[in-house]
C-alpha cells in the first residue's frame, strides 16, 4: 500500500472511531428562522424536490459529500455510495483522486461509474498540487478517468499544516488557478474541506472561471482534527482544530460576494439545515460524515439516511408553505 493510500484509510478509521466533529462551534443553522404556515395550500406529496445543478437533474437537492478513496475500503464505500445516488437521483462527490493519478492501483476505488451511470459524479484534487506540477491536463485526466461530469479544487491550508509533511505552499495559489481553472475543460469547483469559505475568498476567484463554490463550513467535521488524531491519537493542538467559519456565516458571506452557485455543506445533519441552507442562498447541499459508516455496511443503509433528509426536507417545505425549492430561494433573492 502506498503512504497516500495509507494515509487515506488512516482518515476513515479516524472518522469511524474519533469524535472529529467540532466541540465548541456549530454550524450556525441552528439561529436561522423558519417560517410556519398553519393554512399552506399544499398537499405533502405534491412538494417538488427536484433541481438542476452543473446541466444534471437531481431528484433532491443533495450531494454525497467527498469521503475517501485509495484503499480496498475506500473501494467498498465509494461503491456503496454510488449505488445509493443512482438509487435515489442524487450527486455524488468523491475524496481527493491525487493517490490514483500517482499509483494506478488505486483507479479502481474511484471507478464507479458503472453504479451510478446517470449521476451527478464530481472528481477531486487539491489546490495545493497545482503550486506542485500538477497542471489543468491532471485535472482533465481526473475527470475522465471516471468519467465524471466535474471536478472540486478542495483547499485545506489548515488540515495540511496539521499534516506531517503536508502541502503547505499556498502562496500565489490565486493567479495558479486563474491559469489552470480555464484550461481543465470541465467545471471545476472551489471547496473547503469543512473549515470554510469566507467572503473575501469568494470575491477573490469571481473571475477565475469557478462553475460554484462549495463553503464546506465550520460545525461539522473538522479535518485539522482528522490530522491531529491520524498522527498524535490524540488532540494535541484543540485550539486549531476549532478554527473555522460557520457554515450558516460562510453561506451568507458568498452569497453576498459572488453570483456564483453555491453548495453547502459542512455539518448539515437533517432535512430542515438542507431547507435553511437553501434559504441562505445553496444551490444544494452535500452530507458526508453521517453517511460514511452506512457506506462500511451497504448503499441500503446510505439510502435509509439519505431518505430521511430528504423527508424532512419535503415536511420542511410543505410547512413553510414552499410548493418547490425555487420558492425557498426566490425569497432570498427578495430578502
């Protein structure tokens, strides 16, 4: 097994056994309101889920967030997790893809295209590797390998610096990817990896060539944890670990930055925070954590969470009065 691939089971183990989600902050969607609406109009069955993001229609607007991939686990859970988006017409997005471009044997835990044939699949790479050689032929290499549809540029400065020998290089990482973000070919992505996107940071890469941003905020996973746990097996460094913007905050901060699609994610657990997320200005949102260890035992058990969110998501609507999710945003766009 490679030190990548190592490194990369190492993360799941973690996040199966650690408790890597933050301690002292959430996520902030707690304080957003939602309205009631005691008469609604509407009949529950008749509330309409669907969405279109990046030219795919979804049945909900959801993602699969990015978890893993390298090992003979990452393998069995990117199977699991492609079946269940086929399933249920969700997305799917996939952890960082470095590993296999540089050890072809790990191409196979990323190759699931075969289960899910007509999802929204999202390849993976991060920024860093372009300050490293990497340049926009990998990212193209990334997204047809599998035959994806797209690919996230993940930025992580603070779980790379928790990292033994992590990328650390981040300087003039901007005018790297205005050169490289129009050449891949595809749409391309910009995301945390859970310690969130700010405003300036959106309005920085609004002429880069972005397709959407995904805020990845604050109140969920918190990937310096990930690290700290991986190397120490304990939290040596808890004050940096909870650094991060809240996904509530970094949601209104993009919005209000960029005209860019945005996708939330970071700590969303229920139907209701996909609901308030969306009025915060999300195209979609993307769940990974509670879905990681169903993805160990079966797509069934991936789907049992999947379609309670989006249950509640449909109550959600339906007593808000919101007979679609272009109700829910067109009232941001009025706010």
């Amino acid at each position: 097994m490679s030190s990548i691939s190592a490194r990369k089971l190492k993360h799941i183990q973690v996040c199966l056994e650690y408790p890597v989600q933050y301690a002292t902050k959430t996520t902030g969607l707690e304080n957003v309101a939602w309205t009631y609406n005691a008469l609604p109009e509407l009949r529950l069955e008749d509330i309409d889920l669907t969405t279109t993001f990046l030219g795919k229609r979804l049945n909900a607007p959801l993602l699969i967030g990015a978890m893993t991939g390298g090992a003979q686990l990452g393998a069995t859970i990117n199977r699991n997790l492609a079946l269940a988006a086929d399933a249920l017409g969700v997305g799917l997005m996939l952890g960082s893809q470095r590993v296999m471009l540089e050890n072809t044997d790990a191409r196979a835990s990323f190759t699931v295209r075969q289960y899910a044939p007509d999802a929204l699949l999202i390849g993976n790479i991060g920024v860093a590797q372009f300050k490293k050689g990497y340049d926009a032929s990998h990212a193209r290499r990334a997204v047809e390998l599998i035959g994806a549809d797209a690919i996230a540029f993940h930025t992580n400065p603070l779980q790379e610096a928790l990292q033994i020998g992590g990328d650390t290089d981040f300087a003039q990482v901007i005018g790297t990817l205005e050169r490289i973000v129009p050449a891949v070919g595809y749409p391309v992505i910009l995301k945390e990896v859970g310690h969130g996107l700010s405003g300036g940071v959106a309005r920085a890469v609004k002429d880069v060539g972005f397709a959407a941003l995904d805020v990845a905020g604050a109140g969920g996973t918190s990937w310096a944890k990930v690290e700290d746990y991986s190397h120490n097996g304990t939290l040596l460094h808890p004050d940096l670990c909870e650094i991060g913007i809240p996904t509530a905050q970094a949601l209104e901060q993009c919005w209000a930055a960029s005209s860019l699609p945005l996708i939330a994610s970071g700590g969303i657990r229920t139907g209701l925070e996909v609901a308030k997320a969306l009025s915060l200005g999300a195209s979609v949102c993307a769940i990974a954590l509670p879905l990681l260890e169903p993805a160990t035992r079966s797509p069934e058990a991936v789907i049992a969470v999947l379609e309670r969110v989006i249950w509640e998501l449909r109550v959600a609507l339906f007593v808000a009065g919101h007979a679609n999710l272009q109700s829910v945003q067109l009232q941001r766009e009025v706010a």
